[in-house]
C-alpha cells in the first residue's frame, strides 16, 4: 500500500537497529515514502525497466555473490548506473560488507548504506511490517485507548464526561493505558486499526481537579502499552431518560475509522454507574463474540425455544 505521507531513513535505521555504514550522511533528511522493498538483483545485471527507485533496496547472499563475480570495471559501471536512480537507502543483510567500488559510489550519489545481521527473508517481511506501520494512513481522535484482557478499547466522548477516570480505575483494576486525550489510529490494512499515542502525551492522563499524572511513575510500566489494535468502541454519552437504548444487543453498531468498521457500544452515564466494571463487561463479552458465543442470540434461541413448547402444549 503506497504511503500519503513519508519516514525517514533515521526512523527505520533506528526501529530495526541498523548499522549506518555512511555515518557522513544525515539519514534524518532521506525520506521513504514506500512500504514496498526491493532486491536488485536484475539492475545489477544491467536491466532497469521498470524499476521501482522509490523502494528501499536489499542486498541479500544471492545478490552479494553476483556482485563478486563482476571485474572492478563492470562493478563501477554497474554501480554507477543503479545508483544515478533517487533510491532511499540501500540496506545488506547477514552482515555482508560492501565492496570499496560501492561505497565510493555510494557518497558519490548521497545513498545511505546500511547493514543487519538477520537474514535476508526474514528481515524483509520485519522491514515491510515496520514500512506498512509507519506510512500507514492516520488519522487523530479525542479519546482514551485502554488493554482490557487483550482486547483493545477505545473510550470517547464529550470533554469532561469521565473518559479518563474510567481509564485510572481499569489501570488500578490491573489492564493498561496505551494513552489519554488523543489516540492515533493507523489503518495498517483493511481489517486492521492501530492505535498509539503522541509522543509529548505518552503515559500522561489529565485528571480535573488534580492535574497530569504519570501512569508509568505512579503504578508501573505493567499498566502501560506503547500500541493496541483497536478492537472495541465505547462511547460515553449523558443519560437521557426518553431515549431508547440497546438492552440487548442482538444488533451489532459500527464507528468507521478511515474505512474500517469497529463494533461500538453508546453506554449512557448516570450516577452510580461504575464505568470501569462495565467496560471490563463490554471487553469479555466482545472477546466471547469473537469465539462464538452472543448471549443475546442465546436467549433469544431460548425464548423462541420456550414459546415453541407451550405452543405445541
């Protein structure tokens, strides 16, 4: 999936620890704006049609073990011809080392070089994983994203109406905030919503009366997470008595998010509700969904069941 927007060099070099051979360059001003890789070995060979010189190329044994068969005039001529291209870096797995040859081309065109220890298959679907996350399309929401029993909830609703202190009761209840006020959703395919927090805001919740809180300080890193797919929605909403609320829930509601459907449940407030306990509820029950089980179709087999005896009575 193309990008709309870019990451740098930098970003990429530092989630999948990579050395920078070419530590001259400054890797913060090379953009990737594909999620898609390439290995090179036909432009090696001299066969450039069709080349996609937006992809990070990867240099694998199959590729090296050409490379160290051609002559020095064929490597530079080579070299030269694959590197007048705008790629964003090119990237040797298993720890092989560059030939001189490559490298002088390589500052001689501005290309970051660099190398892993992983193999080349492997290290390919982690650097396509990482590519497709981070140019993933994103988009901000005011709410509160919390763990609760693996199942990512996500809480939202009007300024003031209790999100964040439904989040501290489930973090002293023992689930984990993945963040407070403002959620990034990143939609990594069509199935999927994740769900991360600003770097400013990380681990903070605001609390009105108190202040900004630590969460990670005060209860531990085991009541944070650095990012949650994005499985169940809540939206808090005030009580009102004439409208007609879901109680049974044998119809599944839906908040769209760049495309992606998530099931949400609006849960009115009202005083003496305990909004932790009932988020827990909302989370079993969704993960009991997903294996199979709707208590709300069970008992409406149960009623159908029942009335179907007394008929025949």
């Amino acid at each position: 999936m193309d990008a709309l927007h870019s990451v740098s060099v930098a970003k990429v070099a530092e989630l999948l620890d990579l050395n920078n051979l070419t530590k001259e360059m400054n890797l913060k001003e090379r953009a990737i704006e594909c999620s898609d890789v390439n290995r090179p070995a036909l432009q090696l060979s001299g066969y450039f049609d069709h080349f996609e010189e937006r992809r990070i190329q990867i240099i694998g044994n199959v590729e090296y073990t050409y490379i160290e068969k051609m002559s020095d005039s064929e490597k530079k001529e080579r070299y030269s011809r694959f590197m007048e291209f705008d790629i964003p870096c090119i990237i040797f797995c298993r720890d092989l080392q560059p030939d001189e040859i490559f490298m002088e081309e390589a500052r001689e065109h501005g290309i970051p070089v660099l190398s892993t220890g992983r193999s080349t298959s492997s290290f390919m679907a982690e650097l396509i994983y990482c590519l497709g996350e981070q140019l993933a399309p994103c988009i901000t929401v005011h709410g509160v994203l919390v763990d609760v029993y693996g199942e990512g909830v996500m809480i939202t609703g009007e300024s003031g109406i209790g999100k964040s202190e439904a989040a501290l009761e489930l973090i002293r209840r023992g689930h984990r905030l993945v963040t407070d006020d403002v959620v990034e959703i990143r939609k990594i395919n069509e199935h999927t919503l994740m769900g991360t927090s600003p770097e400013i805001t990380r681990h903070f919740i605001e609390l009105r009366g108190i202040g900004i809180i630590d969460v990670k300080t005060l209860y531990g890193v085991e009541c944070v997470k650095e990012k949650q797919q994005i499985d169940l929605v809540i939206k808090l909403e005030d009580w009102k008595k004439e409208a007609d609320y879901d109680r049974l829930g044998l119809e599944e509601e839906y908040a769209e998010y760049l495309g992606n459907k998530v099931v949400c449940h609006s849960l009115p407030i009202r005083p003496g509700r305990n909004l932790a306990v009932i988020v827990e509820t909302a989370a079993v029950n969704h993960r009991q969904k997903k294996m199979g089980y709707n208590a709300a179709q069970e008992l409406y087999r149960r009623v159908q069941a029942n009335l179907t005896k007394n008929s025949e009575v």
